[in-house]
C-alpha cells in the first residue's frame, strides 16, 4: 500500500472517527470488538459504542467512535477487526 502523505490525506489527525462493525449476535460480542478497539485506542470506552441489532436479531451493528491518531493506528485497528472471528464487516 503506497503511503498517503499527510496533505493528501482526508482526515485530520487527531479526530474521532466512526468504525462500523458487524457480527452474528453473541452476547459478548460488544465486550470482545471494546477490549480489541482498546489496544488502539486506551481511552476508548463503553460510551463511545453505539450498537444495532439487524431487523430479525441474527446480527448485531457496532458503530465504536475511536480517537484516531493516525493512519498506521487505523489501519492496524481495521486489520485486527476484520481478522477477528466474531467480525463479518468492518467499514
């Protein structure tokens, strides 16, 4: 991946930034995608999760609003997330 310079970038560091994340309803599915967005992120806590449970329940949409340093943290957290069994979706 080539590296984006600063002025190229469309965020601005450092900004909250939204992580959406989905995955098949379980009850410790919030607390497991908080203690991963935690290593990313430490201050990062249960008040800036936002979750949805999909039409019929299967499924469970996590909007975490991370304090987005920069773009190796992103990506290391989108990485972590996507890799993690309990995630379908990351966006």
């Amino acid at each position: 991946m080539r590296a984006i310079p600063p002025s190229e970038s469309l965020i601005e560091y450092p900004s909250d930034f939204p992580i959406k994340v989905m995955g098949p309803t379980h009850d410790d599915f919030a607390l497991t995608i908080i203690q991963v967005v935690q290593k990313h992120d430490a201050e990062f806590h249960e008040g800036r999760l936002e979750a949805r449970p999909s039409a019929k329940g299967n499924y469970t949409g996590l909007t975490c609003t991370v304090r987005a340093t920069s773009r190796e943290q992103l990506d290391a957290l989108y990485t972590e997330l996507s890799a993690h069994p309990m995630v379908k979706i990351v966006m």
